[in-house]
C-alpha cells in the first residue's frame, strides 16, 4: 500500500514539472539589493536583467521623473517657506523703525533715532520715511503677488505627459488663504504706521510754527524796545540833556564812560545827584586801573559820610545829598600836597590835604557809573550801588575855579569837560539801568 501511494505521488510530480516546462512560467525569487527599484529585474547575481517590454521601459522613465518632479515641489516649498519668513522679519523690523520714529516726545524735547537698519537706512525726514515705507510696501504686496501667481502652483504626477512636462495645478486652498491673510495683514499695519506717521509730521509741523510765531513775537517785541529807546534818545535836546536811572541796590546795574583817562596831575569832576537811599547812597562813579580798582571813587557806604578814594587813600568829605532832591556836587584835587575841595550847589563845604600827595592819575583805566570796581571793570558789591539818577558827570584835568562852579550849580553857565565830558554817545547802560530826558537846569536848581 505505502508503495503504490509513493508511486502515484511520484507520477503527479513529474506531469507538474513537465507542464511548466512546457508553458514556459518559471517564477524565480530572489532577493532585491538595496537602493534598487521594485520590478527592475535584478537576478540572483544581482545583475540587471534586460527586458525587452516597451512598456516596463515607459513605466522604468516614468518613475524616475515622478521622483525628480517630488524633489523639485520639496525644494519649492521649502523656498516659499524661507520667502514667508524673511517677509514675516522684514515686517517686524518695518514696524520696530515705526515704534522709533514715534518715540519722539521726551521732557519737552524732541529726538529721533534712526540707528537700526529695517529694510534699508530710513530717511530722516517724515515725509521720506512716508514715501519709503509706501515703496516697501507696494514692493512686498507685489513679490506677494508674483508669489500667489507663479510659485503657489505645483507639478502633479498625476497629469503628466509623455515627455516629462508636468501640468500645474494650485496649491491647497489652507495654504493660498494664509498667504493671502499675511499679506493683508503686513498691508494694514504699514497704512497704520503711515496714518502715524502723517500724524506726527502734522504735529511736528504745527511745534514748528508756533515755535516760529513765539519767536518772531518775540524778535518784534524787542526790535520795538529797541525802537523806542533809539528814538527816546534822538528826543534828547541836546546830548547832554539825559540822565542815567539806576532803580535797585544790585550788582549788575550800571552805566560805563567809553572814554578813559589820560594821565594827570590835578582834575576837577562834577555831577548833577538825586538819591535817598538808605543807609548811604553807594558808589556814584568809580575810575580802576590794572593794579589798582580803586584809583579815584566816591562812595557813601552804609552809615560812613561820603569818602574821596585817590590811590585807595581815603577822604571823608562833608556833602550830605540823600535827601532825594537834585544836587550838584564838585571835587577837585591836585597831586601837590594831596589838596582837594569839595563843593555842593555851587558852595565850598570843605577842603583837606595829604590825599595820595604827588601821586598821579594813572590813565588807560574804566569808569564805572553806580558801581564800586573790585577789579577793573567789574566784580561789584550789591552794597556799594549806587540808587538814583546822576547826570552832566564831566572831568576836567585841572582844578576848575569857584566862579566856574558857581556858575555850573545856578545853571548860569556850561563847560562839558575837557577830559570827559557829558554826552549821550560816550554813555552805555548795563542791567536794566536806562537813560531818560532831563529836566532843565532851572527846574534842578530850584529843587535844590
């Protein structure tokens, strides 16, 4: 029985394999090396085997160009990706210029920095910044654009043609709508900055011209006052006829002599005062030279009597003028002895010697009305002002007679002086201290 079973399975085995033979399917596996194509024909040797099927040659072309088409879509979007991003950076840095050009408002100033780079150096100017970010704009909106009409269509493998031409079908719609939306947004923030930044020129415009008008009213102001005091001073008489008002004890109210000093051996200085400050009337003139600020003053300081300084030496002299009334007053001196005189409304009310005896007057020095000279020209005490009005201040460099006193006080006669004389040219005023008309002599005398 085991014998005749073994010999039927041997005579059904036998017709399997002749009948293969002769169809001709033989079907052989083998393993397919790495990397290489399912189907490519590869032998047990690894070898490629030829085919001679047209068709599996189409089919072999086709698939590599699938392939390569699949590498070429991968790049293009991994480019869009990269185009996203630098426009998304260029916006961040576009709205980082804006934020600093409206910075601009700090402790009543104004500034602006340009110091980042946000698509190229902005201009300066709001108007050129306007300008610039409107080019930008339009220029992103339109590579945007180019973008959404020639690179958001892709290849699909599943149209293409028998020479590797690819038709082109647009992307998912998810994609295109973001695109669409970024683009949307970047161009309603650049109209906001721009909306701001029209604002801010508007507003700056309109500093400046309030800022300009503030400062013309003000240039008109002054060239009025300045007007004014011209033609109160082409009003005067006669040049002489003015006098110099000094309201306030301070140290910076003053009038200056432009005319200095010669050297001299004697001189004779008069003036018209009117003062009732309290206590003393301070300093009506001063004369200082370089090494010496106190080479001839006349001072009443604080409840002193009135003091000739000559050389910084001392005499005190018996005039008594701070009554508030005009008075005149003259003082001579000579370096033979230190001799002087003091006369007050045309009288001699003293006289003394020993005053800086054969000194002489050194020249090139300042005379300072109102104010006491700690240094030549300047460094005043607030103490030492004077507080009145002084006028006819004239210096001669001789000892004038009585009787050309006498004549000077009862307004009988006038000698401007040979040294320094009185007149509204030679006379500057410093501080809030003013020149005015003068009333007639007549009207002093009497008030005397």
């Amino acid at each position: 029985m085991q014998a005749l079973v073994v010999g039927l399975l041997y005579l059904v085995s036998g017709r399997a394999v002749r009948s293969q033979e002769a169809t001709g399917s033989r079907f052989v596996c083998n393993a397919i090396p790495p990397g290489a194509e399912p189907g490519c024909g590869y032998g047990p040797t690894g070898n490629r085997i030829q085919s001679s099927s047209p068709v599996e040659d189409e089919l072999r072309s086709t698939i590599l160009q699938l392939r390569e088409t699949i590498l070429q879509q991968k790049e293009t979007i991994v480019s869009q990706q990269g185009t996203i991003k630098e426009l998304n950076s260029k916006l961040a840095r576009c709205e980082a210029a804006a934020d600093e050009v409206g910075k601009t408002r700090g402790q009543g100033s104004r500034r602006k920095e340009y110091g980042k780079n946000t698509m190229g150096d902005l201009p300066r100017d709001p108007s050129e910044t306007i300008d610039q970010l409107g080019k930008t704009m339009q220029s992103l909106k339109g590579r945007l654009e180019n973008l959404e009409q020639q690179s958001l269509r892709l290849p699909s493998s599943s149209n293409m043609s028998a020479g590797g031409v690819s038709a082109l079908t647009p992307l998912p719609p998810e994609l295109r709508d973001l695109l669409r939306q970024r683009l949307g947004a970047l161009e309603t923030q650049l109209l906001r900055k721009v909306a701001e930044l029209e604002e801010e020129k508007s507003q700056l415009y309109n500093e400046t011209a309030a800022h300009r008008q503030r400062t013309e009213s003000a240039l008109n102001s002054l060239m009025e006052r300045i007007t004014e005091l011209e033609k109160s001073n082409n009003a005067f008489k006669s040049p002489e006829d003015f006098k110099v008002s000094l309201p306030l004890r301070t140290n910076y109210l003053y009038g200056r002599i432009k005319k200095s000093l010669p050297e001299m051996y004697a001189f004779t200085v008069c003036m018209w005062l009117k003062s009732s400050a309290s206590p003393g009337i301070g300093t009506p003139f001063s004369y200082g030279v370089p090494g010496q600020a106190n080479e001839i003053v006349l001072i009443e300081w604080g409840n002193n009597p009135i003091e000739l300084l000559v050389n910084d030496k001392v005499a005190q002299l018996p005039l008594a003028v701070s009554d508030g009334r005009w008075h005149h007053i003259c003082i001579t001196w000579t370096t033979r002895d230190g001799f002087w005189e003091a006369y007050q409304d045309g009288e001699r009310l003293g006289t003394g010697d020993n005053l800086a005896p054969w000194h002489p007057i050194k020249p090139g020095g300042v005379i300072i009305l109102g104010q006491e000279q700690d240094i030549v020209g300047g460094r005043f005490d607030a103490t030492q002002a004077f507080v009145g009005e002084l006028s006819q201040f004239n210096m001669w460099d001789r000892v004038l007679r009585p009787v050309d006193i006498v004549g000077l006080a009862n307004c009988s006669a006038y000698m401007p002086g040979n040294v320094v004389p009185w007149i509204d040219a030679n006379v500057e005023v410093f501080g809030g201290a003013s020149k005015a008309a003068l009333e007639i002599c007549e009207d002093r005398a009497f008030d005397s």
